[in-house]
C-alpha cells in the first residue's frame, strides 16, 4: 500500500509540475508576442486569463506542504505565494488603471523565467529522480537576478495602485455597519509594502543559503 501511495504521490506531482510549466510558458510566449507586436500596454490584456490561472494553482502548493506531500517548508512557501496572490488578483486584476504600466512586462517575465525552471526542475525530479546539473544550476542561481527585478517590480506595481484603492475605496469597509467593524484596503497596501522590508532580505538570504547548501552538495557527488 505504501508503495502505491508514493507512486501515486510521484504521478500527481510530475503532472502538476508539467501542467504549471505549460501555463507559465503560455505566458512567456504570449507576453513576448504582444512586446514585439502592440507594445506594453497591451500585454495585461493578452495574458490575464492564462496569468491568473498559472499563479492561482501555486495555492495547491500551500496545500502540498500542510499535507506533508513535498518537504519545503510553508515559512518560505507561504509569504512567497500568498504575495503574488496578491499582486495578481488584489493588484492587477483589480484595478485596471494599473494594467497597463509598462512594470507589467518586467514582473511577468521575471515571474515566468523563474517559474518556467523551478516547474521544470521539480517535474523532472519527480519524474526521474534527479535532474541535470545545468538545471540545479539555473533553479539555484537565476534568482541573483531575477528576484530583485520581480520584487522591484511588485513594489512598483503595489506603489502605482495606491492612488486608485483609496479614490475608489475597492474592497474597504466603512463605518458604520452592523459588523462594527472598518478596514481600508489603501492602508492594508501600505502594510503590505511595509513587510517587503524586512521580507526581502529574509526570503533572498534564505535562497543563497539553498543555493550554497545545494550545489556544495553536487559538486561532492
């Protein structure tokens, strides 16, 4: 029983992996093809659907870590995940006077690089026990670069929303109602940029010691 359960848990993970990288490399493709053919501005538009899509089933990431189906730890998982949620449905898809800033561009390709190897990486791994150097390599090292670039991108994005959240008062409750209870979401925003601070170096000082810990031991074997 216990060896149906773990090919079971293999065939369900390298499907989900290559699903995912399908969807993120749909999005690559249609961002590029937009770039090259209408210019930024149109980017938001052609890729919104498949966008939406491939980030939201990062969810069932958090999910695979509760259940113990995969061995990352939700410390890194969770605040990674929950912060593109957020940029995607709270940002993008909610204020589309944001949609065509042309930071768009750069925070989807930086998202879909990153996204394109680790899919891969983990679907290979899954599906064959291991995986060429070259990939540990790309899925231990791109993010030097591309980290600071998706995250200088999310805050600018975050920044460019906030004059919208609090004219437009989207997803606030006022005072008074029969909850007693008030929240604004431009200063939810601004919590939330707040936390990049001291989130940044946590999670980027985390990946380096992966990196470290990681190639070190590949280069022993």
């Amino acid at each position: 029983m216990a060896g149906f359960l773990s090919i079971l848990r293999r065939f369900y993970l390298t499907a989900y992996n290559w699903i995912v990288f399908a969807g993120w490399f749909q999005v690559l493709y249609l961002t590029l093809k937009t770039l090259k053919e209408s210019g930024h501005e149109h980017v938001y538009s052609n890729i919104e659907k498949p966008l939406l899509l491939a980030q939201s089933a990062a969810f069932l990431e958090i999910l695979h870590g509760v259940v113990g189906l995969v061995r990352s730890p939700i410390s890194a998982t969770l605040p990674q995940i929950s912060s593109r949620l957020y940029l995607v449905w709270g940002i993008l898809y909610s204020f589309p006077e944001v949609q065509k800033h042309p930071l768009i561009s750069s925070l989807v390709i930086s998202w879909c690089i990153t996204e394109i190897i680790r899919y891969s990486f983990f679907g290979t791994k899954e599906a064959f026990g291991s995986t060429p150097y070259w990939l540990l390599w790309l899925r231990y090292s791109t993010f030097l670069v591309l980290y600071p670039t998706g995250i200088a991108s999310e805050i600018g994005m975050i920044y460019n929303a906030l004059p919208y959240m609090k004219e437009s008062g989207l997803y606030s409750v006022r005072m008074p109602n029969k909850w007693n209870f008030s929240f604004d979401y431009y200063y939810a925003a601004l919590i939330v940029l707040a936390v990049y601070v001291p989130g940044i170096p946590h999670l980027y000082g985390y990946m380096l010691g992966q990196r470290k810990k990681t190639l070190s031991k590949s280069k022993k074997e």
